[in-house]
C-alpha cells in the first residue's frame, strides 16, 4: 500500500472564494459551502451557488463520513505518485449529498468496493494546510 503521507505534495493555490475551505483544513476541518435558497451542499467551491448563481453562500463543517460511490486504481503515475503506484482514486459520495475526489488510503486496491463506508482523514501539505484523504469506515 501506498503512504500517502510520505509523498511530496504542493498545496493548492486557493482562489478568493476557496480561501475559507483551505484556512479550515490548517484546524482538520472539513467545510462544505451551503446554498441557503437551494437547501444543499456544494463542493468543489465555486463563486456562485449552482442552484442560481447567487454568491450568499455559507460554509457548514461536513461529517467527514460517505460512501464509495466508484473509484479507480492508478497503475502508472507521474510527479509525487511516480514510484508511489498502485494507488486508489475514489469517488465519495458525503452523507451531506456530495462527491469528493480523494485518495483511498488504508486498504488495498482489491479490496476497495462501491458502497463501501469511509471516513475523512488528512494528508499534510508544506504550507499548514491539510488536504482531504479518505480511509475505510471503523465502526
């Protein structure tokens, strides 16, 4: 298995309107914006709710817990994931209704399934902040 926490990454080069999801994953946390007139979750963050474009959007901390929804096993990389392969790339689908692109640490690849529970955890980056990695459910 591949340690996630091993590999040399570059943070992210936050956006304006993405700046409060990064300062929240220097504390592990989670945020998710939150269209009030739509009633639902976004995620990645945008300018602009997806419901209307309206910009009132709010930040709302996620439980961190979801299913796989699908996922895929990378056999050849380049950069930080050269050497690192096989690695799992998974579609999560957030108890919140969303879906995140993450690493799947802590399993092998065989043994990754669709509807499978995970839950968050956190792959340190130079700069402080945190970015969001996902391992199996415990409980």
């Amino acid at each position: 298995m591949v340690d996630f926490l091993d590999l040399e990454r570059k943070p992210s080069a936050p956006r304006s309107f993405s700046q409060p999801f990064w300062d929240a994953t220097r504390e592990r946390r989670f945020l998710l914006q939150y269209d009030k007139r739509a009633e639902r979750f976004q995620f990645f963050p945008r300018a602009a709710a997806l419901s209307d474009g309206a910009r009132d959007l709010d930040w709302r901390e996620a439980s961190g817990r979801g299913t796989v929804f699908s996922h895929t096993i990378a056999r050849r990389s380049r950069g930080p994931f050269n050497d690192a392969t096989p690695f799992t790339i998974a579609l999560i689908t957030l108890e919140e209704g969303v879906n995140v692109m993450a690493n799947l640490v802590g399993c092998a690849p065989e043994d990754v399934a669709i509807g499978m529970a995970v839950t968050l955890d956190w792959c340190p980056l130079p700069d402080g902040t945190h970015l969001p990695i996902f391992k199996p459910a415990t409980d």
